[in-house]
C-alpha cells in the first residue's frame, strides 16, 4: 500500500545539508509510488524550499517564524507538531543528526509513537519495508519492521543514496503558519569552535588522527592532505585526550559516526571504540608503524609505515592528479 511520508529537511548556515536529499530517497521508497512531502522550518527558507523541490520531494512545506532562525527543540517541536497535524503521514524521516537526534524522541513520544532510529538500510517498500540498523556499536545489524502506528525513522547520513537533482523539477511549495510561543529556551548567539573545513559526519573524505600524530603540530600534514582531498579531519578519542585537537572532531562510539566513501586512519591504533564511529566506511584506508594493530583488520589496504613520512607522499601524488 502506497503512503504519505513527511521528510524533515535540515539546511545549515543557508545551505540544505545532503542528509535532506538523502531523508527523501528513503521517503520515496518508504511511501511506494504516495506521496512525499518535504518540511523545511527557519525564519527565511523559501528559496531554499524550492531548491530541495528539485530533489524528489512532491511538495515542501515551510514554516518561517523569528524563532526558528536557530534550531530548539521546543521551537522546532511546536513547528513539526503543526505540520504533522495538518498533514496526518503514514511515516516520517529524519536525518540520524545532531537536530534529528535531538528532535526525533520529542517528537515520538508526543505523537506515542516508535521511532528506529540510526537507519542505514531499506529493504522492500511501502507495507514490506524492513529498516536495517546497527546495533552492539556496529558489530551486528538489525532488521526491524514497524507492524503499526507512523513508522518514523532516522537515517545515519552518507548510506542511502540520493536522487538525482532534476532542474527541472518544481515541486508545489506552500507555507503554514505556526504561532510559536513559550518557549524555554531562546539562543541569542552562536558561537563556533571551529567551522573551518568540511562537515565530518557528512564528508565523503575523512583524514583522522590518532595519539600516532604525537601533537597538535602533528594534524597539520592530515590538514594538508585534507585540503587537497576536499577531506574532512577527524581524530580518535586517544588524540582529543592528549589535547592534539577538539573533542569536536572525535570519531567512534562517544564520538561522532562517520561512512564517508574514503577513510584514511593515520597513528590510530583501531580500539573498539574507535571502529564504532567509522567501520562502515566504505574504503579504508589505515597508516600505522605495527604491522600488529588492530586497525588492519578492518582496513582494505594498509600501509605499515611513518605517518609522518606517508602522509606528505600522498599529499604530493594527489597534488599531481
Ligand atoms: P593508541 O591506542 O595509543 O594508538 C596509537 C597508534 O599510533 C598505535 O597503533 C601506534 O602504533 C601508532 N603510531 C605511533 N606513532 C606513529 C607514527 N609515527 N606513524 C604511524 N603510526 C604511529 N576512542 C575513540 O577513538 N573514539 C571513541 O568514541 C571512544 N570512546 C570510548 C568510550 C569508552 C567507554 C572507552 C572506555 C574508550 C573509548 N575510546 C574511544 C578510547 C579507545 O579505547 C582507545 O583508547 C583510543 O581509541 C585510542 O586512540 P589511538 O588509537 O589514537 O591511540
């Protein structure tokens, strides 16, 4: 049976963030030829409704207030209740983000609902979708199906293929109002540590370092790298520790996931908890001194080496293509 599926759509700093298009790929499949109907809150988000109409959405509906210029979960909540009223899905998708973690639960309990969250697969369609999930920090995948009430999912980024942008494409936009009011919480300003560079849990390249990188001075060949790859760095929990970079950037169980295409681990010695955060990577790629570490054997080529001697070589080959 075909379904209506409601899409959370997420834009950062003007921009709709991937994780969008990918949420509507997975609607597409979960409503089986019904509709999918994209949602975008903010305070001015028209035109980027209309962009995220090109990607396979049937409708975008946007609710624009004051109050939803910064993302809170009591603003956001108010807005999403709203839409879901008005529109009454048979399913809903978030992005697995920092926003769709945070939001998801609220929004399930309200609606008494379940929610699968961290999808990183879809088997079947309509009334026969299977959600795939990992679970034991990766060493095991799930299959769960929701047997009543609104299927809600979230999807880890960077695993469900998005549709292609059709420029052609001018899905119906329309907009809701919504007074959004009492509210327990109202941000005043942003202040960020470190917006340089790639978002790491949606980059398609991550270079992460390890206690292998010795010091702070150390990530700087890893950033070199990086930026002739368009990579996002990252770091295992072992290098944050050591105060050689941000917690921000710690990938793995207590860290951030990540599933780029290309993961390059360098002086990271594949604890448990690292591989956590990035086994599911598509490619990996790990540089260590010991032929005995761990991480070789998730790796799918590994060079037994001196990362301080390996990293620049590489740097200098892809400078050349
Ligand atoms: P090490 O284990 O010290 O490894 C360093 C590696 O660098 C070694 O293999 C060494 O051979 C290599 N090396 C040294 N010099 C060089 C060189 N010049 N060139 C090449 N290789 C070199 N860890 C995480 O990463 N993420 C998490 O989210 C996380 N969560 C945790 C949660 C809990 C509850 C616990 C208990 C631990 C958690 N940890 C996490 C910590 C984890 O157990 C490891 O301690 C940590 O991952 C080790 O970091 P590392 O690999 O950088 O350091």
């Amino acid at each position: 049976m075909s379904k209506k599926v409601l899409v959370l759509g997420e834009a950062r700093e003007g921009a709709l963030r991937n994780v969008s298009f990918e949420a509507i790929a997975a609607a597409k499949q979960i409503s089986s030829g019904g509709e999918v109907v994209s949602v975008l809150l903010g305070d001015s988000v028209k035109e980027l409704a209309v962009e995220l109409g090109k990607y396979g959405a049937d409708r975008v509906i946007t609710v624009e207030h004051p109050h939803l210029k910064q993302y809170t979960s009591d603003g956001y909540g108010q807005a999403l209740l709203a839409v879901i009223d008005q529109e009454k899905p048979e399913a809903i998708v978030f992005g697995h983000t920092a926003l769709g973690k945070d939001l998801s639960p609220k929004i399930a309990s309200k609606l008494q609902v379940g929610l699968v969250s961290d999808v990183t697969a879809i088997e079947g369609e309509g009334d026969a979708a299977v959600y795939i999930r990992p679970i034991y920090s990766g060493k095991a995948f799930e299959k769960v199906k929701v047997k009543d009430g609104i299927e809600f999912i979230t999807i880890r980024p960077n695993n469900i293929a998005p549709l292609t942008k059709d420029e052609s494409k001018s899905a119906d936009v329309s907009s809701l109002t919504v007074d959004i009011t009492n509210l327990r919480t109202i941000i005043k300003e942003v202040v960020r540590k470190s917006s340089e560079g790639v978002d790491l849990s949606e980059a398609k390249v991550v270079i992460a370092g390890g206690r292998g990188v010795k010091s702070e001075e150390g990530f700087e060949p890893l950033k070199e790298l990086a930026k002739v790859l368009g990579a996002a760095v990252g770091a295992s929990r072992g290098a944050c520790d050591a105060d050689y970079c941000d917690y921000s950037l710690q990938i793995g169980q207590t860290g951030k996931v990540v599933t780029p295409d290309l993961y390059i681990a360098a002086g990271i010695s594949g604890a448990i908890q690292h591989l956590a955060g990035m086994s599911n990577s598509k490619i990996i790629v790990a540089i260590n001194k010991d032929p005995e570490a761990n991480i070789f054997k998730v790796a799918d080529y590994g060079i037994v080496g001196d990362l301080f001697e390996v990293i620049p070589m590489l740097t200098e080959e892809f400078k050349k293509l």
